[in-house]
C-alpha cells in the first residue's frame, strides 16, 4: 500500500514534473524500436536503450517499468527533492542493499492537452511472473477504448465504476466538477488515493461492489470498464479481481445495464464496456436487446468484435502471464471450453453501451449497431452527437424529418465506380470519413438527395424535385427513403 504523505508527493511531483517524465520524454529515450517492443511486451530492446543512459526518464523507466534494480545514488539523481529515501516513504520502492526496486509501475500518462502520472502494479514483464489475483491493472487496451468513447460535456457529479489505478477519474478530471471513484479492491483504493494527489485531485473515493458504493445516488454521467471477462466458476481457475466479477457468465453486464439507468440523471449519460454471450444460432441483439429493454432509460450498442470460444479462452488464459501450452494454460483453456459448451455458447461479443436517461417520459429507445471497422479517435464527440441525434429522432416524428433542411456532413464523401468502358456507375457508395465509419450503398435517388443536402432544401422539397427529375412516384420515394433519413440522421451523415 502507498503513502499519501503531502510533503512526499509535493517532492514527487516536483521530481517528475523537473525530469520532465512525460509521454513524450520517455518515447524519446526509448525510441520507436524499443517503444514498439515494449507494447509487445518484449523488454530487451528498452533495457538496452536504457542501461547506460543518466537521464532521470531513462532512470525512472529502468526502476518502475522495466523492475530493474537500480542503485541508490542514481535515484537519488533522478529524484533529487525526495532521494531514495522518499521514495522507500512512499512506499514506491524497496529496499535492496546498495540497489531500490520499485514495488509498482509509475508512468507518465496523458491525452492531447494534459498531463499525469499514474501508479499501478508492476506488470508480469516487470515482474516476470503471472500476475497475483488481486493485481492492480495500469492503463490497458481496454482503458483507452473507453477513455476514447466517453462523452465529455460539462457536467456536475461523474462516477468511475470500477476505478482500479483511477484512469478514467482522471480523464474525468477534465469535465467533471465532482468524481466518485469506486472499487471492490483495497489495493486499487490505495493506488486511487495515491494517483489523485499525485496529479492534484480530489476525489470522493468509495469502497464497495458494483453499485452499493452509490445506492440511491444519481449522476450527469458514469464510466465504467468493469470485470466484464466471462470466467468458468468452480474449475479452480485464477479470480484476477481487475477482470472478474465473480459471476456466472454475461451476469456482471447484463446486471449492469439493468441497474445503471436508476443512478443517471435526466439526461445522463453511462458509458461502459462489456462483453456478452452469443448463445446458438440466435443474432447477438436478441441478448443485448432484451438486457436493454429491461432498462428502462435509453441505450445504444456498439459490437465491435465477436470471439468464438476458443479464441476466447486462448486470450484470457494467456491474460495475467500464462504462457500457451503450459499445463495451467490448458486447464484454463478446457474449463473456458466446458464452461461455454454448456450454456450453447457459439460466440462471445465485445462492444460498447452507451445509456441516456431521457428528460421526459417518451419511450426510451434501444439502437443495437455492428461496427467493427476503424473509427474516430477519440469517438467521444461521435458519441455525444450519436446521443443527441437518436434522442432528436425518439422525439420527432415523419414529418418533422421531412421538414427540415438536413445538411450532408463535411466528412461524408460519395464514390461511384464504373465498369470499365461504361458511363452508367455499377456501384455508388456513401462514406462517412469520422464516427463510426458508416458505409451504405446508394441508389440514383438517394445519391440525388445527399448531394443536393447543403442545408437549404427540406428533405421533403428535395425528394418532390428528384421525383420529377428521376419520373418516379413522389410518395413511394419519400416511404423509401424515410427509413434511410433515420438511418443517415443517427449516423451523423445527416445534420
Ligand atoms: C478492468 S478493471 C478497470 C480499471 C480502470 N477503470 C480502467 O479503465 O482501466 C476493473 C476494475 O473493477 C474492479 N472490480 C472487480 N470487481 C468489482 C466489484 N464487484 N465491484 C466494484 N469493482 C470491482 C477491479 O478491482 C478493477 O479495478
């Protein structure tokens, strides 16, 4: 556990701000290579790129990424206002005879406009072991994903589900005025405690399971990436708290997305990631969507990959440093196996659910989409205007889409592509540049209306002058093209 002793922060924010131990200052002592190595968890390259060099960011790489011992006089030049001794204060590193090792990972982390630090558990490459059960995740694939699709308004009070080292706290840190921060693990409290004075924060930090910690609260906007991996109970297999919720299948999300809704304001929003189980032959929206129609507020879902089971199993028994072809990996691999056979499980899918309390009593809506293309980065703004796109439509009807002057987005692009020797297009395609990437093929009629859709005709104008144009019935077009108008409203090719 860390310390949270002000005076030793304040020295070690000094000493890393001083550094600087930045994104950018550690990329360029590592270089591309040993940067790119290290995300495939290979050491060597940073070690080398590291070994010899005085720079305090290489020093504080070799000590809190790479686990290397490293002596106490050159942390003491590294961190010169709270020196080794601090350090072993803090709880940061131990002590070793002439040498500290760092007892967790610390590094810079940020996005485009800020700055902060996080500490976590050393990884397995640090450590070079599997990880304990109640390790204490750093910034994952899994982290980013929601940093990157998580809405960012103003808002008042946020919550952070599931916070473990505190990412997306401090992510919320930049448009949120009040941050709870939740967490069923101790451990990760400790890290929470420590990672918000560390980057100057306070955060009203809570202990508890899933939704106990807030029980009849209520927030402008909840993250959460919770311990959503599938995992057999009872085959004696590793509970890694940072992943598991300690429930049967899908249960973890599927409570989840039931419950959130009570805690969102009118006009809230929860953005979380999840996986479910694709049971038979039955389309991946017959679970999800029954999950959300129970509850209660709106949602919209994102599939962004499907696993079959064993390409399931194989990832998550290698997760925590397992390594393929061991006899701990088998059994994990059989009991995930076992575990899916019996419930008919064909497929696991991973996406992202975005919920919204409506402000009225209108009927909530429920939007299953499957993306699993390249999208924006971030997807946040997509997502805010995805919201507020689909919230448009569950509050307009026909006519109101028909009489309003829609404007073809500026990322949206139209293709068409001929046979060779031939002046009639085989094939005309609408692409969206940003979002989700949205892509439909096009009729005569409705290329005809996307490329008149600049904001001054009404959508019911523009369809009667293409009508006469393209001598087709004027009704039988706007019926056909209604459920496209929908469609390119909620995409944001449409504004
Ligand atoms: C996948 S990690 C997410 C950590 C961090 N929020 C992120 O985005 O990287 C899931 C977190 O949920 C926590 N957790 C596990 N079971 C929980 C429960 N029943 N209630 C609350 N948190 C739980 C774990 O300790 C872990 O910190």
């Amino acid at each position: 556990m860390l310390s949270s002793e002000p005076a030793l922060i304040a020295a070690l924010r000094a000493d890393l701000s001083a550094a600087p131990f930045t994104v950018e200052r550690t990329g360029a002592v590592l270089g591309p290579v040993a940067a790119g190595a290290l995300a495939r968890e290979q050491v060597l390259p940073a070690e080398r790129a590291t070994r010899d060099n005085p720079d305090p960011a290489a020093v504080l790489i070799r000590l809190f990424t790479l686990g290397d011992p490293v002596d106490r006089a050159t942390v003491d030049a590294a961190l010169p206002a709270l020196g080794g001794a601090g350090a072993l204060a803090l709880g940061l590193v131990r002590d070793a005879g002439d040498a500290l090792i760092a007892t967790c990972d610390l590094r810079p982390y940020g996005d485009q406009e800020h700055a902060w630090w996080l500490a976590s558990d050393l990884s397995e490459l640090a450590t070079r072991a599997p990880l304990s059960e109640d390790h204490v995740l750093g910034v994952g694939g899994a982290s980013t994903t929601l940093a990157s699709w998580t809405p960012r308004p103003r808002v008042g009070r946020a919550l952070d589900l599931g916070t473990g080292c505190g990412v997306q706290a401090l992510h919320l840190s930049t448009h949120a005025e009040h941050i709870v921060a939740t967490d069923i693990s101790d451990r990760a409290l400790s890290y929470v405690r420590f990672n918000a004075a560390l980057n100057g924060q306070e955060w009203d930090i809570r202990h508890g399971s899933m939704l106990e910690p807030v029980a009849g609260e209520r927030f402008s906007l909840i993250v959460s990436n919770p311990p959503f991996v599938i995992t057999p109970r009872d085959h004696g297999m590793p509970t890694y708290e940072y992943r598991d919720g300690g429930q049967q299948g899908d249960a973890v999300v599927a409570d989840l997305v039931t419950r959130l809704g009570e805690h969102l304001e009118p006009g809230g929003i929860a953005q979380i990631l999840g996986n479910w189980e694709i049971v038979g032959a039955a389309p991946w929206q017959d679970r999800v969507g029954a999950w959300a129609r129970a509850a209660g507020v709106d949602v919209w879902v994102v599939q962004r990959e499907i696993q079959d089971p064993a390409q399931y199993a194989e990832t998550w028994a290698r997760d925590g440093g397992h390594q393929s072809g061991t006899t701990d990996f088998n059994q994990m691999y059989a009991a995930w196996l076992d575990d899916f056979a019996a419930r008919d499980v064909t497929g696991i899918g991973f996406g992202i659910i975005t919920m919204h309390r409506p402000e009225s009593d209108r009927e909530p809506f429920v939007d299953l989409l499957d993306a699993r293309g390249p999208v924006a980065a971030p997807m946040g703004p997509a997502v805010l205007a995805g919201i507020q796109a689909r919230v448009w439509l569950a509050e307009h009807d026909d006519d109101a889409i028909l009489d309003t002057s829609w404007s073809a987005a500026a990322d949206v692009t139209v293709a068409q592509h001929f046979r060779a020797g031939s002046s009639d297009p085989e094939v005309i395609e609408v692409a969206q540049g940003g979002g989700l990437g949205y892509r439909e093929s096009l009729d005569t009629a409705s290329a005809a209306y996307l490329s008149v859709a600049d904001g001054d005709l009404t959508a019911r104008a523009a369809l009667a002058a293409i009508s006469g144009l393209l001598e087709l019935d004027q009704d039988e077009l706007v019926e056909a093209m209604l459920p496209r108008l929908r469609r390119w409203i909620a995409a944001a090719i449409l504004r």
